[in-house]
C-alpha cells in the first residue's frame, strides 16, 4: 500500500486536487466505500474507516461540499451579504449571527458589496451556486432593481433582510424604526432650545433613509418648526460626504443651530468640519449622529447618537432563518420585527444640562 500511496502522492501533486476514487485506488476499494467511510456509515468496518481516514489525511483530501450540498440537497451554510465590514454595526450584526448559527451546525459565508448593485447581484450569484440554505442581506444603496432578490424567492430560498430592505419583496425584516428615531433626535434637538435644524440624510431611494428623511420632515411640523429646503441634504453618508455638507451648511445666510445627520461617518465629517471653523458644539451648532458607533464616544467632543440595537438585529435574523429549517416547506411569512430607537445623548447635543 506504500508504494501505491508515494504514487499517487505525486500524481496528486501534478494536478492538485484529490479526489475519492484517488483514495479507494490506493486502497483498491470502491469510491461508494471510501464516502460511506469518510461520513462513519455504521455499514463500513471501524478498520476500513481509519484506512480511508489515514490515507485521505496523506493526500491532503479536502471534501467537495458543493458536490456534498448538491447530493444532500443541504449544506449548513448560510450566506451574508452587507454593504461593508469596516462598520461596527454590520460586523456587530455579523458576529451575532454567525453566534446563533454556530451553534445549530450552521457556518455563514460572508460578502460585502460596498454599496455597489452589479457587486451585490455578484454576490448572490456566488452564494447560490454554493448551494447555500439560506440568505441574511442588506442592501447596497446603489440597489434599486429587486430582480437578483426576487430570483432568490423563486427557488425557495429562505431570505431575511435586515436594516436596509424593500417591503415589495415581502420578505422577513430586522431593524429599528427609522421613521421615530427621527421624531425622537428632533424632540430632544427641540427639547435643546434648537430652532433651525438640518439633516443630512442618505438617498430618498433608500428605504431606511427615505423614513429618517419622512420622519425629520413630520417632526419638524410637530413643532411647528419650518421645513427649509437649504437645510435637506441628500448623500451617501461617507466622512468626505459629511465635511462636503457641513461645509454646504456653514455658507449659508442663516446657518442652522443643529445638524442631524444619518450616519455616525458623515457626522464624523461634519464635526471635524465644525472644529476647523472653530464653531462651539453644542452652544452653537448641535451634532446628532446615527448608529452609535464606538468612535462617537471617543472624539471631542463625543458624539450624541442613535443606538441602531446591532447585536439583537443579529440575533433575532439568524433565528428567523432558523425558524424556516423546522417547516416542511418554505413560505416567507413577511415576519418583520422592528426595534425602538434609542438616543444615546453626549456632548455634541447636550446643551441644558
């Protein structure tokens, strides 16, 4: 068998890859054999099972869990698709999944889009050829075209989207109430003695963004506080983004008293903006920012912000893809869990003490 197994050896090392029926030639057993053994089949003789094991181990054998998937018609994985890891929130979000679905057997395959529509079909395409059993998304702000999730939907496929998703797919949903987080950053800018408040929002496109932008605009007339055009601002919520728009914001006549804006990053942009002008926050201008990220309570002065409740997001997505493997079929059941939002209030607000 020695002789047999240097052979193959370096034939394996020619073309790369082994293979089943490499490890039954060196043990003249059939390729059905060696599977049955490598899966402890109880039909297989605990002496055969080392063997396989043995040589499987000196052929550096990797299983073949796309071939594994297509037979089993499951493959304990699930995929994650988000619009970047460089966040708290997402990778908080992905930590929490990945904890719950650990634990049931599940492994997750993790995919960013970086905010790119042709980038996130990408990854869909990939995820499904993996034969993956689930889908865990949220989308890229470029994504306005629902074909790639649709095609998703048509072939059975659990899909739960969380913090960015669109009600026409009439899917599973995970995330907070954008439309009251901003009812309730108003209130307290409000509460603050601020009369002139902006918001820097993302894109109307956005279903999130849209409701953050809704909401401000309702919370306004609530107060009976005057819509200004001037004062909503659209973008795509990155650090330059953030100084490009408080820069805007500081040109006008009558500058605002407060800025809301809908990312931690972008109001990481606009506070280092305001501290260049050397502009008082809060006395002057008061800073909201949205998603608590760590930095918030790092920089000076610290970042009052929404508590977007990462990893319970995580948590309960995982669980309703869990939730699908104990149905004997699979129906979306447009099960949407929204959280309350939650001010975390710093310096760069809290002007009445």
């Amino acid at each position: 068998m020695l002789k047999r197994l240097s052979k193959y050896i370096k034939k394996i090392n020619i073309k790369k890859k082994t293979t089943i029926k490499d490890i039954a030639n060196v043990l003249n057993i059939s390729a059905a054999a060696v599977s049955k053994a490598l899966n402890d089949d109880s039909r297989i003789s605990k002496k055969t099972k080392k063997a396989v094991k043995q040589v499987a181990k000196n052929l550096n054998y990797q299983p073949n869990h796309l071939a594994s998937a297509l037979r089993k018609g499951k493959s304990n994985l699930v995929g994650v698709i988000v619009p970047r890891t460089n966040s708290n929130f997402f990778s908080s979000v992905i930590q929490n999944i990945e904890q719950v679905l650990n634990k049931e057997g599940y492994n997750i395959i993790i995919t960013q889009s970086n905010e790119s529509y042709k980038k996130e079909c990408d990854n869909i395409d990939t995820l499904l050829f993996t034969q993956v059993d689930g889908i865990i998304a949220s989308m890229a702000n470029e994504t306005t075209n629902l074909e790639y999730y649709e095609k998703v939907k048509a072939k059975g496929i659990p899909l739960i989207l969380f913090d960015r998703g669109e009600n026409d797919l009439n899917v599973d949903y995970i995330g907070i109430n954008d439309y009251d987080s901003s009812h309730v950053i108003v209130e307290h800018l409000v509460n603050q003695g601020r009369k002139r408040i902006a918001h820097i929002g993302g894109y109307k496109r956005t279903r999130i963004f849209n409701n953050r932008i809704r909401g401000y605009i309702d919370a306004l007339k609530k107060h009976n506080l005057p819509l200004d055009n001037e004062l909503l601002i659209e973008s795509s919520l990155t650090t330059e983004d953030g100084k490009e728009k408080m820069a805007q914001l500081l040109k006008l006549k009558n500058r605002p008293d407060a800025v809301y804006v809908a990312s931690d990053y972008a109001a990481l942009g606009a506070l280092q903006v305001l501290n260049e002008h050397q502009i008082k926050i809060p006395e002057d201008i008061a800073l909201v920012g949205f998603g608590d990220e760590p930095f918030t309570a790092m920089v000076t002065p610290t970042i009052s912000s929404i508590n977007q409740h990462s990893a319970e997001i995580g948590k309960q997505a995982a669980l309703t893809f869990l939730s699908y493997t104990k149905k004997k079929t699979i129906e979306q059941t447009l099960n949407k869990i929204i959280l309350d939002a939650e001010l975390i209030v710093r310096e760069s607000s809290n002007i009445i003490n």
